[in-house]
C-alpha cells in the first residue's frame, strides 16, 4: 500500500496477513447460510444476501449460529477456495474465534477507531494481524 492508506492499531485473534477488496456487513453472518461454491450468502434476511463473501476482506458485527453450524459453513467454504481472505469484527464471540481459527483466517478484533466509519465496500484493506495493524487504501 501507499503513503495514502489509513493505518489503524487492532487486536490479533488469528494470526496472519492478507489483502484484498473489502465487504461490509453491518449484521451478523451464519457462514452456514453461505454457498460454498460461490461464496455467496444465502441468508434472505441479510442485507449481503447474493454478495460473494470469497476473496474479499469481511468486516463484520459477529458470528450467528452454533459452533457446529459456523464451522460446517466455514470448512465448506474453504474446501471450496471461497472463504474470506481476512475478517475484522465488532464483538468477537468465541464460536467464531474458534471456527475461524480451524480454517486459518486472519482474523481481528478492537480497531482502534470504529471501521464501519472508514472502510466502504470496495476498499483495499490489508490485515495484518501479526502486527496489529489495519490499512484502508479508499476506492478511488
């Protein structure tokens, strides 16, 4: 990234690095109600509903759902080649924590400022989760 992203401190959960487009989900995700072949989500009553979840960098509230049904929608997912490169939460839940960590997603929690004010879909964000740090790159 340049001298134009916007750094921000963060707390590792999973370690890690990627980057990528972002997605913004303002609810809570079942991973379950995802597609594995897509990415997808399934959910009719999520604002995403028909986005592709894959290849992206996921900011989201929390996880829905038990830990079977996370991780279930998560391993299916990665068996695909479809989980999301990185993920930023709000309220980190240990279900998700854990489903995630099964399937080796960076993974972060505590941004230093709230990031449903900074990151837009369609951002470039990096995920450093080894080193704490968040950049934002704003889609031009």
């Amino acid at each position: 990234m340049n001298e134009n992203a916007i750094s921000l401190d963060c707390r590792k959960l999973i370690g890690g690095c990627a980057e990528g487009e972002a997605i913004v989900s303002r609810e809570a995700i079942c991973f379950y109600l995802c597609d594995p072949e897509t990415g997808e989500l399934l959910d009719k009553n999520h604002h995403l509903k028909g986005k592709s979840l894959a290849n992206k960098v996921l900011l989201l509230t929390s996880g829905k759902g038990s830990s079977v049904v996370q991780l279930d929608g998560l391993f299916q997912m990665k068996e695909q080649g479809k989980l999301p490169l990185a993920m930023i939460v709000m309220d980190a839940d240990p279900v998700l924590v854990s489903s995630v960590y099964v399937v080796e997603v960076p993974l972060v929690d505590r941004v230093e400022k709230d990031p449903y004010l900074i990151i837009e879909d369609g951002d470039w964000v990096r995920v450093d989760a080894d080193k704490e740090c968040v950049l934002v790159k704003k889609k031009q």
